[in-house]
C-alpha cells in the first residue's frame, strides 16, 4: 500500500453484528514519530452490546499484537490453532 492510500472492505456476513459494517485501513506518515502510521475503523455497529465490546477487545489486541511485530520482526500470533 502506498501512503494515503486506503483498503475498504464490506461485511456481508460473519460473528454476530457484523453485518454491514466496513472495515478500512490507512497508511499514511507518522509526524510525531516518524515512519508509519496505520489507522484502522471498523463500523458502524447497529448495537453497543457485549458482541461490539468483543470486537473492540479483539482489534485492539490484534493491532497491539500488529506493532509488537513490526518492531521486532518476531510473530506473536494472537490465535493459534
């Protein structure tokens, strides 16, 4: 991906909730650090309820995971089989 530039993608299906959302990652410059920075939405949910606060736990976990790769070159797998 280039800088500034964006990849989208729409729920059709999936855990509950999903249904109809989109989620869209950015890269663009980190001005405060330097290098990259990826922002990440995925929304809108039609509930708040216990299936969002999962989701929201879960990304939250995967891009803590996503930054520990990145700067270390080590996998950290949040899932395993």
């Amino acid at each position: 991906m280039e800088s500034g530039k964006q990849v989208a993608l729409s729920c059709h299906e999936g855990p509950p909730g999903w249904a109809g959302t989109d989620l869209l990652f950015e890269l663009g410059p980190d001005e405060q650090q330097g290098g990259t920075l990826v922002q990440f939405r995925h929304g809108p949910f039609a509930d708040m309820d216990a299936g969002y606060a999962m989701v929201n736990t879960t990304w939250g976990q995967l891009m803590g995971t996503l930054k520990a790769f990145t700067e270390s070159g080590t996998p950290m797998p949040l899932f395993t089989a």
